[in-house]
C-alpha cells in the first residue's frame, strides 16, 4: 500500500514538473530565441522546437519565433505541422514576405505543387510587386509543367511496355446512318491494317457503302510520318472507281507540339470526282489538360462567289492511357472527315460545305485488359438542310463500333 502511495506521489510531482515546464516561461524571449536558433542552424531541430514552444505559451504572437518553428517542421518533412505554423501567420500579417515564401516553398517540398501556386497567388494579392514571390510562382509553374510532361512520357512508356507486340494492328468498323426523311439507309464498312515502323505509321484501308441502293468500294492509305519529337504529320489519298465515292481523295497536314502542352495543324483535304473537284484548308488547335483533351478544327472551302466555313470541337476524357476515352464531337456545317454525300459521280459534298448543318457524336473506347483488343462505339445525330429544297432539314442518326486486334 505504501508503494502504490509512493508512486502516485512520484507521479503526480513528475506531472506538476512537466506542467510547470510546458505552460510557464519567465526568461527573456529575445535571448531563448537566439539560443533556439542557434540549436535549428545547428542541426538541433527538436530541441529548438521545444524552446520554441516554450516561448509561444507565454508569447503566442511572437511571429519570428511561430516562423522558425515552421521552418523546423518543413526542414524535418513535417510538412502539415509547418503549415499550420505558417497559416497561422499568414492570416494574420499578410505583409509578411519571409513567411509567404517559407508557406509556398514548404508545399513545394512536400510536393503539393498546385497548393504553393494557389498560395504564391495568394501571397502576390498582398504583395503584388515583390520579385521573389513572383521569381517562386514561376518556378512553381514550371515544376508542374515538368510533371506534368514527366506524367505523360511515363503514361507513353508504360503503353510501350503494354502493347510492346501491337505493332501491327488489324481493324474491321461498320456503321449504319438512318434518316427520318428523303434518303434510305446507308451502310458502310470496311477493314483496315495498321504497321508501326521507325519512321512513323502506315494503314491501308478498304472502305465500303451502300448509298443511294448504290454498292461501293473505296482504296486508302493514311500515313503518319515521325520527323522529331514535335513534329509529325499525316497524309492520305483514297481512290475508286465508284459513283458514291470520289474517284480521287487526298489530304496533308503537318502537326507540332507547344509548350505547356498546346499542339497546332495545318492542311489541306481535295476531293476530286470525275466531273468536279474541291479543296478545303482545315488546320487544329488542340490541348491537353490532365486527363482532358480539346481540340478545335475549322474547315474552310474557298470558292468564287463565297467562303464555305465549318467546324469541330472534339472533347475528351481519358482513363488509364490514351486507348481508353469517352469523346463527344460537336460540329457545325459539313465536315469531309466524315461520309461524303455523292450519287452519279457528281460531287453533292461541293454544295454541303454551303449548307446549314449540325452535327453531335459521341464515342467511346475501351481495351482488353491485355491491350491486345480495342472496341470503339459510336452514336450520332444531325441535323441537315436537304440539298434540292433549301429550308427543308431532316435529320440523321448514325451508329457505329470498330474493332482493332494485335496481331
């Protein structure tokens, strides 16, 4: 009994002692400051927080010491302990230039990239002319654009590790368009094989139609040239011998990739039936955003008497790599990438570029989880002024899906 008395009085003296220790301070701030720098700069960083604390018992506004404090948690990767140390400041005394820089380099150490912008713009509302904070913000801008850019070439070199042996790809699409008005159904389908060389990629494509109660085949090759990092290209040219196709198709058009992620286009598509032809200037602006995707193509066919313009806008939301998306496609007047409207070897696609027309699709993909099998749906609606009678519109609905096997 007298042991277990003994102990609770050993106990309850040790707690006073600890008690005493933890929320009285009688010496001179100033000089246990100094001393508790000295101990940080030292490598002594526990001991400097304990003098540190001390001090904010009895002083809690005592900035310089509240900021070393902070100082000492980012320098020992207690990043959430120097944040509250620093929040704390910055809330009150929004002048303070020393412990804005101390807040947005502790996020940037803990990797928290978009947290130091938003607080380096923070920090600027207050001190919008000071050079070091602006100096920050760009270097943290730049961190994020280095990952993000790091992110993507590691996404591509983890898709070359995953589909190392699809180099060659087999490809069979069919799609149908429904009108509610004026035409018959019209199918299409075709096959396509797809080889990745040094120099860029190569796809031969059969397509074929029934349009117009008219059978169709249609010969392409679409080419997708490699020059350097930031530039690439893409050419094609299709021919047939069939009414419902332009006997001749052609296309060019050179890409480059930005900086912060921006890529450019410009080209050309020529549509060449037997007794008409036409030319469109087209070209893209395209963005990249995380895992987003926007791109925005303008069509433009040149005549005489007026100008033809038309566009695209496509979005996209990609998943685990670029092979698997959800995409919506809005356009407004008629666009050549999609299926062209001839019938006895005239071009009636040289009058729909003058036409009022919308058009929305949208498509998925997805892959096997071996990425050996792509499948790709889409779904459509258009709305379109009818060619012989202005003002009159009817309106399309297009289904399809497309398959891609490695081979």
């Amino acid at each position: 009994m007298k042991i277990k008395v003994c102990i609770l009085i050993a106990v309850l003296i040790s707690s006073f002692d600890l008690m005493a220790q933890e929320y009285s301070f009688s010496g001179d701030p100033d000089i246990s400051f100094a001393a508790a720098r000295e101990m940080a700069f030292s490598g002594n960083h526990q001991g400097a927080r304990d003098t540190l604390k001390s001090i904010l018992i009895r002083y809690p506004e005592y900035t310089d010491v509240r900021s070393l404090l902070g100082k000492t948690y980012t320098w020992d990767g207690a990043y959430d302990d120097a944040r509250l140390q620093f929040n704390w400041i910055t809330s009150r005394e929004q002048q303070n230039k020393e412990v804005w820089i101390a807040a947005v380099k502790n996020e940037i150490y803990a990797q928290n990239e978009h947290i130091a912008l938003g607080l380096a713009n923070k920090a600027l509302i207050h001190l919008p002319e000071e050079a070091s904070l602006i100096s920050l913000k760009a270097e943290v801008i730049h961190r994020i654009q280095t990952k993000q850019e790091s992110k993507n070439a590691g996404a591509e070199g983890d898709e070359k590790i995953e589909i190392k042996h699809s180099k060659n790809l087999l490809e069979f699409g069919n799609a149908i368009d429904v009108f509610d008005a004026f035409y018959e159904p019209m199918l299409y389908a075709s096959v396509a094989y797809t080889r990745e060389t040094r120099f860029g990629k190569l796809m031969p494509r059969i397509n074929y139609s029934n349009r117009f109660n008219t059978n169709g085949v249609q010969y392409e090759l679409d080419v997708y040239p490699r020059f350097s990092k930031k530039l690439h290209g893409y050419l094609n040219y299709g021919y047939s011998r069939d009414a419902i196709y332009p006997t001749h198709r052609a296309g060019a058009e050179l890409y480059m990739n930005l900086p912060k992620a921006v890529e450019l286009s410009a080209g050309m598509r020529y549509l060449g039936f037997a007794t008409s032809n036409t030319t469109i200037l087209t070209g893209s602006i395209g963005l990249y955003r995380g895992d987003y995707y926007f791109s925005l193509r303008p069509y433009i066919t040149p005549r005489r008497n007026q100008t033809g313009i038309s566009g695209n806008l496509l979005g996209r939301r990609y998943f685990k790599n670029k092979y698997n998306y959800l995409g919506v496609n809005l356009g407004i007047g008629y666009a050549p990438e999609l299926r062209q409207l001839s019938a006895n070897n005239i071009l009636l696609a040289e009058t729909l570029f003058f036409i009022e027309s919308q058009q929305l699709l949208l498509e998925y993909q997805f892959t096997s989880g071996d990425m050996a099998h792509r499948y790709r749906a889409n779904l459509g609606i258009t709305r379109q002024e009818y060619i012989p009678s202005p003002g009159s519109f009817f309106w399309a609905f297009t289904a399809g899906v497309l398959y891609q096997v490695a081979l």
